[in-house]
C-alpha cells in the first residue's frame, strides 16, 4: 500500500476522514478488497494514486505509509507525524534502515511489518509524538548539486 493520510480537525469522538492511497503498483485485489470495505467506512476516499499525495500528507494529523525515500521526506518536511510500516523483504533492506535511521531520531514511528497487529497501538504512539521538526533533514539536494556541478564545470 502506497499511503493512508488522516487530515487533521474534526470534533472528538468524531470519525475522522481518511484516504487511501493504494499505488500505482498495488495489485488490482488490493485495491478491490479495500474499495469493497470503503462503504462501511464514511469519510473513506480510495485513490490509485494522488499527485497532491505531498500537499494531502501536509494536512493530515497522520500519516501511515511505505518506507519510500520521497514520502519519508516529504512527510517530515511537512512536519506531520508520521507511521512507517515498511517494505523490507530479503534482500531489500533500504525501507527498513531508512524507518529505523528516522525512527531513531525521533522524526517517525517504525512498525516492521511483521508486527502489524500492533497497528493500532503504533497509531496512537505516532499521534502522541511530537511533529517531526522539518530542519532536521536536508531537503535542497537538488538545488545543491546543480550549485556544485556548476563550480566544478566552471574549473573546466
């Protein structure tokens, strides 16, 4: 699953509204299972992919995804609290490390998935946390590299 976002506001004891982003990349039985659960579930929106995902994760209160590298990103630069479960089969350690890197500085909640009964509490622990200070991760790389490109290109 790509990303699920819980925007923020809403009286208490209130359901709150959610999206569901499943991926471009989820299986079509994903996207059926939960789009046929979707209707018992008010304030549930369904999407395949969202290309507001980043302006979307800025507005939530929550947000549970995948251990990507953009997500991960853009979700503390927005300083929302977020919930990483990710995807770490063998072999691929990339998601993992980076969840646990984040984790451990205390700008993300980790939940391997191998322990996904304990979503639940991994939700309210993530709620809990304070927001992930957004300059604790550089995001001008870009901007940067094109910089340092340029002053080795003018040493010709």
């Amino acid at each position: 699953m790509g990303a699920a976002v819980a925007p923020g506001g809403g009286r208490a004891g209130a359901p709150q509204p959610w999206t569901i982003v499943t991926g471009q990349h989820a299986p079509d039985s994903l996207h059926a299972e939960i789009a046929a659960a979707a209707p018992r579930h008010p304030g549930l929106e369904l999407l395949r992919t969202a290309p507001d995902l980043p302006a979307r994760i800025a507005c939530a209160r929550l947000s549970i995804s995948r251990g990507g590298y953009n997500t991960m990103a853009e979700t503390v630069a927005a300083g929302t609290r977020g919930l990483i479960v990710p995807f770490a089969p063998p072999g691929e350690p990339e998601q993992r490390l980076r969840a646990e890197r984040f984790a451990a500085l205390g700008l993300v909640t980790h939940l391997p998935e191998a322990d996904l009964a304990g979503l639940p509490d991994a939700m309210t622990a993530a709620r809990a946390a304070p927001p992930p200070n957004p300059g604790a991760i550089q995001t001008g790389g870009a901007a940067a590299s094109a910089a340092r490109l340029a002053e080795i290109a003018g040493r010709g």
